[in-house]
C-alpha cells in the first residue's frame, strides 16, 4: 500500500466503522511503525486523513439517595472523615477537587447536595465550584464563617489513609504478570538495534577482548600457570562472565533509561494493550539476550586463541544469559531509582568493579585473606565464574545446583524489586 491506499484505510475506519479516536490514532501510529522502522519507507505527510471526534464528556452526578451513604460509608458524620472519604473517592478515579480545611461541623445531606464523578476524562471543576457542589449551602455558610481546621487534624484521616496506602502498596506489590505480548517489545528493541549492531558488539568486547590479551600475555610471562591452566586460559575463562555482566548491566540501565526517561517509549508502549510488566519482563529478557551475544564474542575469541575446545564450552552461552538475567536485573532497579545518567556511576563503581576484583576474574579467590575470601562466596559474579571456567576446560563443574540456584535468587528477586519501584515511579 501506498499513501493514498493508506488515507482510504484510515477515512474508512474514521467514516464507515466509526472507530474511537484512540483507536484511529493506534492504527495511524502502528502503520507509520511498519513503514518507517521496519520496511524502511518513509511515507509523504498525510494531509487528507479523516479524524473521528471525540465525544464531549457530559459530568455524571449521585443521586442524593447515593450521596446520603456517603457518610456512612466509614461509620461516621464528621467534616473531616467525610472529606477524607471523598478524597480516597477521588484518588480512586473521581474528579472531585478536595477542599482541605474544613469547618468541624457534620455534614447534613441536603435537597441540593450531589458530587462529580464524571472520572479523570471529565471537564475540570474549580474547587470552589466543586466543593459547593457536596456541601450544602449551611456548610458553606460555616467553611466562610467558622474555624478552619487542617484535614490531617480531623478524625479518620489517619485510619482512612493508611487504608489507601495499603491499597496502593499491594498495587505496586502484586505479583508480576506474564503474557505473551512482551515479546513485540523485544522485537521491538532488537530492530532498533540491529541498525548498530556492529559498533555494539565491537563496544561490549572491546574492553574485555583488551584487558585478556594484554594481561594474559604480559603477567603470563611472569606467572605461567594458575590454578593448573595458563593465565591468558584462567583470565579468558574470567572475562567471559565479565563481559555477560558488563553488557546486561550497561544495557538495563543506560540504553534502558534513554527508553523510560528520555525518549519516553515505554510510555507510548503502555498505551497500547501492553502493561507495563510486559515491558519490564521485555527489557529484562533482553538485556540477558544481549549478554549472550557478548558472550558468544569473547568465547570466540577464547576459541581462536587455542582454548575451549571442549563440547562443554558451548553451555558457557545459557549461562552467560544466566548471568545476563541476575545483572540486568540489578540494572533495572538502578533504573528505576535514577533521577539521570549520572547516577549509574554509583553502580559501576561501588558495585560492579569491587565484585570484579574480589570474583576470581583475575586471580584465584583462595589467594585473598579469609575475610574476603569469605565475603566472595556470596557475589553473583563469584558463582558464575565457578561454572564457566570448568565448561572452558572441559571438566563438569562442582555444585553446579548450587551455583545455578544462587543466581537464580538473584535474578528473580532484583527484577520484582526493579519491577515494584518502576510501578512506582510510572505508575502514579
């Protein structure tokens, strides 16, 4: 299809199906996706295109039976309750404006006392004009004339919001939920990706790829073997785990940040039929995929220079997803907490780089003193390093349950705390 067929389609759906607004502008959107970012084909500006008119939102009110239950809905008559009430009623999704002083005196449903709940889409009511409309002309008459008295000083607010809080802490705290749809989020990120592949492989391994030849063969021609393996072996086996660690993290927190914060995609995501714990798992799903091409890059390497030629090697790539999953996992929890760029520093340096050296990445772990040789066992890195360098020298692994399970609860347990704190943060 062209631009004009395009046009045809688009004043059908607005002209004959008369669809809503949202879901002309979801068909608008998705086509100019396809055609921009995935054929490559940039469309002309699309002048003659029909748009359907949105509806004008007419304020719907209680009847005065329902505003009399108000009230007594928490058990009790008092103005600072009441009011309390219809701010949770509010927060709940009612466009009521709350008034928050208030005169200490009941609340006597009157013939004229009805409230708005025309919802968050409805026409924006002043709060003056919407307190008038729940307090009955007495109760004006007493909020001009009377003492004011601040709502956090009233009875049943304390009750009444720690309730709210409840609710909402078990909103932000239920478990996460899967489908399928994330993985068009993925797909999504690995088109754009694919643009920058090139450059991006060769980031990730450049570093590692650098640090195991130069102190491969510089300090192995001063220490020709470590734990019965030549050191370039010992310290490639290290690098393996590294890189895993290094991309996903880079790619949870960076690339990931520029997505929620910058760019704002994730925001456009949520308002298609996909929540935002598919974009989460998607993100956390693809930070590990990353890892894994990082991963498959420095074993080739390691396999150039003479080293992993053992069928045991290959399970070095599940695990480097493995690995991918716990720190991406770590970087979206940073993620979640970042006001900016900067902020990441935090984690690179007073996280990642001490796990780096304490690991047994560059040297064995039974060499340090006991007290941090002892603090070692319980980093992530530590475990995974104790899988990959047997499969590299083709020997099974001790513990390997062990190890798996270890990174497993890491994995799991930094994407619900990445997942909580971002539906904070989005969610509001």
């Amino acid at each position: 299809m062209g631009a004009a067929e395009i046009e045809t389609f688009l004043n059908h759906l607005a002209n004959e199906r008369n669809v809503a607004a949202s879901t002309h502008n979801q068909a608008l959107s998705a086509l100019l996706f396809r055609y921009g970012e995935v054929l490559g084909i940039d469309l002309p500006w699309l002048d003659d295109i029909a748009r359907p008119k949105r509806p004008r939102r007419v304020p719907l009110v209680l009847s005065r039976d329902e505003v009399r239950t108000v009230p007594e809905l928490l058990g009790h008559r008092d103005v600072g309750t009441t009011m309390v009430y219809t701010d949770v009623l509010y927060v709940a999704g009612w466009g009521y404006a709350v008034h928050w002083t208030m005169a200490p005196e009941p609340i006597a449903a009157s013939a004229s006392t009805h409230v708005n709940r025309a919802g968050s889409a409805g026409a924006a009511v002043r709060p003056e004009e919407a307190t008038r409309r729940f307090v009955p002309p007495t109760a004006l008459a007493g909020l001009r004339n009377g003492p004011r008295v601040s709502l956090r000083e009233t009875p049943g607010y304390t009750r009444c919001f720690a309730t709210l809080d409840t609710m909402i802490a078990a909103a932000y705290l239920r478990p996460p939920e899967f489908s399928l749809r994330w993985i068009h989020v993925w797909r999504r990120n690995l088109l754009v990706w694919r643009k920058l592949a090139i450059a991006s492989v060769l980031g990730n391994i450049a570093d590692p790829l650098l640090y195991m030849v130069a102190l491969g063969y510089g300090i192995g021609a001063f220490v020709p073997e470590v734990g019965g393996m030549k050191y370039i072996a010992f310290i490639g086996t290290g690098m393996v785990c590294q890189s895993a660690m290094f991309t996903s993290s880079f790619e949870a927190m960076y690339s990931a940040f520029s997505r929620m914060h910058m760019q704002r995609t994730w925001e456009a995501i949520i308002n298609a039929p996909l929540s935002l714990d598919d974009v989460m798992f998607a993100e956390w799903i693809w930070a590990a995929s990353k890892a894994v091409v990082s991963t498959t890059a420095i074993l080739g390497v390691i396999l150039l220079l003479g080293f992993g030629h053992s069928w045991l090697a290959l399970w070095v790539l599940p695990l480097g997803f493995l690995i991918g999953l716990t720190f991406g996992g770590f970087g979206l929890v940073m993620n979640s907490l970042a006001p900016g760029y900067d902020f990441f520093t935090y984690f690179f340096t007073l996280v990642l780089t001490p796990m780096l050296l304490l690991s047994g990445v560059f040297f064995p772990v039974d060499q340090m003193p006991p007290v941090l040789a002892g603090a070692a066992q319980f980093l992530p890195l530590k475990h995974a390093i104790d899988l990959a360098r047997p499969l590299l020298t083709g020997t099974v692994p001790d513990s390997i349950a062990l190890h798996v399970a270890v990174l497993l609860a890491y994995a799991g347990t930094a994407y619900f705390a990445a997942l909580v704190l971002t539906r904070r943060r989005l969610l509001k």
